[in-house]
C-alpha cells in the first residue's frame, strides 16, 4: 500500500478488499475468472500530484468531423505517428 497511508487507513482498506473479494467470488467464477489471467499491480510510490503532467496533442480534434474527408484525418493521424 502507498507510503503516505496512515496504518489505520491501511487496515481498514485491506479489510474491505478482504470482504468485497468474498462477495464477488461467486460471479467471478461464474463467469470463468482465472487469478492467473490477472496482471499484478501495485500503487506507484510518488503520490499523483509529484508526476509528471502528459502533454496532450488536440490537432486531429481541431477539424469537424461531419465537414472533413476520412482521408484527411488519416494523413494527420500518420503524421502523428511518425
């Protein structure tokens, strides 16, 4: 669990996975879940706010849809790409 946690808070978190596991069990299995298929994951050790912010590129939103060939978002898509 992620460092910056008070151990109350992790007791109580770990005791909720605990229960919410044993009620989900039944439908997990009905649906042929296999632990094993899981990746395993665990919270990063820099809380959120310290990351580093993604640059998002917004061109291929700057044309309309509806007004504008395929083609062209295409060509600007490969742009992007390369």
């Amino acid at each position: 669990m992620a460092q910056f946690l008070s151990p109350n808070l992790k007791d109580s978190l770990t005791r909720n996975q605990i229960k919410l596991g044993i009620r989900v069990k039944p439908d997990l299995q009905a649906v042929g879940y296999k632990k094993q298929d899981t990746l395993q994951y665990s919270l990063p050790v820099d809380p959120p706010w310290l990351l580093k912010r993604p640059h998002i590129n917004f061109s291929l939103h700057s044309s309309y849809k509806e007004d504008t060939p395929p083609k062209i978002f295409l060509n600007k898509f490969y742009e992007l790409c390369d």
